[in-house]
C-alpha cells in the first residue's frame, strides 16, 4: 500500500533531482521512496549511536565503582 504525498522542493533540488532521474532510468517516485529510505535509515543509525553513548555514560560511572571495589579486594588479599 502506498500513500500519497504532496512535497515541495527547492528549485536547485528539483532540477537536480529531474537531471539525474534520466541518468540513473528511475521513476521520480521510486528515486524519492529510495533516497527517503536511505536517510531513515541513516537516521535510525545515529539515533541508536546516540543512545549507546548515552546509556555507556550512564553505566561509565558505575563501572568505575564495582571496578574500584573489586580492586580493593584483590588489595587485601
């Protein structure tokens, strides 16, 4: 199922885009589902980086303390 969407483009984007749907044989439709689905993707990407380095912060801290007290063991002994 596809939906409709109405889209407007920058001049230079459209004339772009136009120029090189007739050199890589594409319809403006599947050039534009594809180019959308490579920036999701893309952004999905970041997205889950972003959270990665946020939670590692998160435990950074933690690990640092069972780190100290596992050290203090292996001090005692």
């Amino acid at each position: 199922i596809m939906k409709t969407l109405s889209l407007k483009l920058d001049d230079n984007i459209f004339d772009v885009t136009e120029d090189l749907l007739i050199k890589v044989k594409k319809s403006r439709n599947r050039y534009i589902n594809e180019a959308v689905d490579y920036y999701n993707r893309i952004n999905r990407r970041n997205l889950i980086a972003r959270k990665l380095a946020k939670e590692s912060r998160l435990v950074k801290r933690e690990s640092l303390a069972v780190l100290s007290e596992f050290e203090s063991l292996l001090d005692e002994n």
